[in-house]
C-alpha cells in the first residue's frame, strides 16, 4: 500500500546526486514533480512533512538486468513479486531478460509480457521495460525481427544465458544495433568448459571442472574485433566476472570503441573462497571468481570502466535450487541487496556518495535511454527517489525478501542501509 500526496516536503534530508552531497535540505514535490531544493525552512502553509532527518534522499535505482521471469515461470516469479522487491530494494525501473516461456523474440510476446506486468506496474510504481532475445528461441541460429521489435520498444537485444557463438549472428545485431540505436548485452560465455565454479576449494571439493575466466574473456575479445567494423553499434558485456574481462574492456574505451559493462553485486562481494558449499545460491553464472577478479571489478567500477551495477536477479523455485552443485540451476537474486552492497562498499571508502548514485541509478538510466524520468533528483523533474538510512547496518534475512524466491546469496550478512521509504512521482511507500 502506498500513501498519495499532491503536495509534500521531506525536510532536512541529506542529498545524494551524482554531483555532489548537499545536507540540511528540504526537497518540495507538487503533483509529482520537484519544485524546489533549498535550506531547511519552516512553512506556514499546510503542506504533508515528511521528516528526513538523519536519513538520505538518493536517486531511485535502475536495474538494467533483472529475470522477472515473465511470461511463462510464475512457480520462479510473479510480476507482483518480483517489482515488490524492486521497491523494497530502493529501485524504480528493470529491464527483464527475455529467457522466459515462450522466449521473448517476437512482438506478439513482448504485448503478452507488458499484459502480464501491467497491474504489477500500477501497484508498485515501478516501471519495467523489456529487452528481446538477439536468436529466435534463444538457439543462436536464426536471428529475430530486430526493427519490428525496436518498434515495438524494446530496450535491448540479448541472449542472456547464453553466449552468441555465431560470429555471423553477432554482426548481424551490430548491424542492426547502428540503425536501431538499441545496445546488444553479450552474455559472454563460449560453451563446452564444463565448469560450474571458477577455481576454488568448494570447485575442488566436488570435484567439477573449473570454469575458466577465457570462457568469458575470449568471447568479449571477439566481439570487441567485429565491433570495430560497427562504429555506431552498441555493445554492451553482461555481468563482467574477470580480471581480463575488465582490461579487455578498458583497452577498447581507450581505442574509442562503442563498448560499456556492467557487474553485478555478488561479484563485487564475493570470491570463490566465499561459496557455502551447501547453498547453491552460491552457484550463478558466470561464477565467483578469485580476489584477484574482485578486486579488478571494484577498481573499474570506481574508476568507470565498468559502467554500472545489475543485479542478474534470477529467481529460482527451490526444487531448481538444490544442494547439489553439479545439478543446481545457476542464480542467485539480489533486487533487494544490491544497493546494501554498494553502501557498504560506500562505508569502507571504496565509493564516494556521488559514485553509489553514479553506478545505482544515473549511468543506467542514461544506458537505457530513459534519463528523462529516472537517475537524478532536480527541480522540474518527476521525483523517482529512494528515502535511506545509511548509518544501520542489519543482517539480511530470508523472511524480509519480497521477492518469490528466496535463493539469495546475501543472506546472513551484515550488510550497510536500509531503505526507510520510496517516493514514485506523489507516491510515497513507507517500509518497517
């Protein structure tokens, strides 16, 4: 449930933007939009207050990859489910992944997603758009209708799950991505390595093969030589895991390649010494790596290389959840705690308060062209904001989810932030 204001303030909020930090501030909002930013002051007229004091107001998040699993997987996922747990998790707008059923690969399926996810929009507020797969039934043969499904208005093509082998494919959708304008998300993965987990003792334990970094790495190096024959395509690495992802990225921004990538949470936190051998939460593709790899995505992630955080949310029922490694399905969600892992990377001087807002929210609304409505908080502007406290820290816990699965990493640690309220135009979601 959410309360409506047409007219509120929430006074003397610390503000978090990606310019600057600015404390003591009280932010008015009539009809939606924000009409003014100044000092803290007293009002004489009525007008709703909220009180911010010792809380941060920040750009709502977007989540540029996110398995709401729709249509077609609601034993993993509903629509209410999944953006109730956007909400919670302080963010107002995903893209969901098109590895659903049926595969969203054509425009018929992309009307009977957005039917599916259109109550779920309207209680939460949150908005959520669709990418379409780059092969039709996400089999890396037969390319889809990439201009009827631009039309329609997809966000993105991708094969998430699986990596486009075909180089003839890949170009294709270079091709199609300079006319459209729409970037390509690889998930970079050249199959047949066998692994499930990169290096590390509990890979050893069961004694699965190892799951190379150049499984990944060798496919953004093959992407990023055909790309430059396509100076005006969009290509953007899914969930960056390694080290030489990292630097194979930031050699093509330098060569002024059209290349951006993301990392996701768990992979910010973890290592493959990390991983519960009995929790297959643990198990997501592609997989924790070594301290080496953590600490490659961290500085990149700080000094822009890599361009923003996605979560990969991939719900899963917990049959698909077992305790068995070799058999389990890969995914762990993370709507819920992604922007706890970035404020606690904020509390140990990793991030500044202007990068958490750059990587959470700003850069991905730009990413998906709807930096219109989303990504900073300014007079004139639609408030899409996120009220937090950013001095509790609080071990995460199963039964605070909303999501349907519960097949999250991140539960039993301690993590920074807690999301106090969200604010959606002249809605206002108050959380315990």
């Amino acid at each position: 449930m959410y309360h409506a204001y047409p007219h509120y303030v929430i006074k003397n909020v610390e503000l978090w933007t990606a310019e600057g930090v600015e404390k003591g501030r009280d932010v008015e909002v009539h009809e939606g939009r924000v009409v003014s930013i100044h000092p803290t002051a007293e009002y004489a007229s009525p007008v709703t207050i909220i009180d911010g004091s010792g809380l941060v107001l920040m750009p709502a998040g977007v989540d540029p990859q996110v398995h709401l699993r729709v249509p077609g997987q609601e034993q993993k996922e509903t629509p209410g489910t999944g953006l109730l747990a956007a909400l919670r998790g302080g963010v107002a707008a995903v893209l969901s992944m098109p590895n659903t059923k049926p595969v969203i690969d054509s425009v018929d399926v992309c009307k009977l997603a957005a039917l599916e996810l259109c109550e779920a929009e309207k209680l939460t507020g949150v908005r959520a758009y669709l990418s379409a797969s780059i092969t039709r039934d996400l089999k890396g043969q037969e390319p889809v209708d990439y201009q009827a499904l631009a039309q329609w208005g997809v966000k993105a093509f991708t094969d998430d799950g699986v990596g486009v082998v075909k180089d003839e494919l890949m170009e294709a959708v270079f091709q199609a991505s300079a006319v459209t304008g729409l970037p390509v998300l690889q998930h970079a993965e050249y199959p047949g390595h066998g692994g499930v987990l990169a290096a590390g003792p509990v890979q050893e334990k069961i004694g699965s093969k190892p799951y190379p970094a150049a499984a990944e790495a060798d496919m953004v190096a093959r992407d990023l030589k055909l790309l430059a024959r396509y100076p005006k395509a969009r290509y953007h690495v899914l969930h960056a895991s390694a080290l030489e992802t990292v630097e194979l990225v930031a050699d093509a921004k330098r060569r002024g390649l059209p290349v951006t990538c993301e990392v996701s949470p768990h992979h910010l936190w973890f290592t493959s010494a990390d991983i519960d051998e009995h929790n297959s939460a643990f198990k997501m593709n592609p997989p924790l790596r070594s301290a080496r790899d953590r600490e490659a995505l961290r500085q990149g992630l700080k000094n822009g290389i890599v361009d923003f955080v996605a979560t990969d949310h991939a719900p899963h029922e917990p049959t698909a959840k077992s305790e068995n490694f070799k058999t389990a399905a890969f995914g762990t969600t993370g709507l819920e705690t992604s922007l706890r892992v970035l404020l606690s990377l904020w509390k140990e001087g990793l991030l500044s308060p202007t990068d958490v807002v750059r990587c959470f929210a700003k850069k991905p609304a730009e990413f998906l062209g709807i930096a219109d409505e989303f990504g900073t908080i300014a007079t004139g502007r639609p408030l899409k904001a996120a009220l937090v406290n950013t001095n509790s820290q609080d071990v995460v816990r199963e039964e605070d989810l909303f999501s349907l699965s519960k097949n999250n990493c991140f539960i039993g640690q301690a993590l920074t932030g807690h999301v106090h309220a969200m604010f959606l135009n002249d809605r206002f979601y108050l959380f315990s």
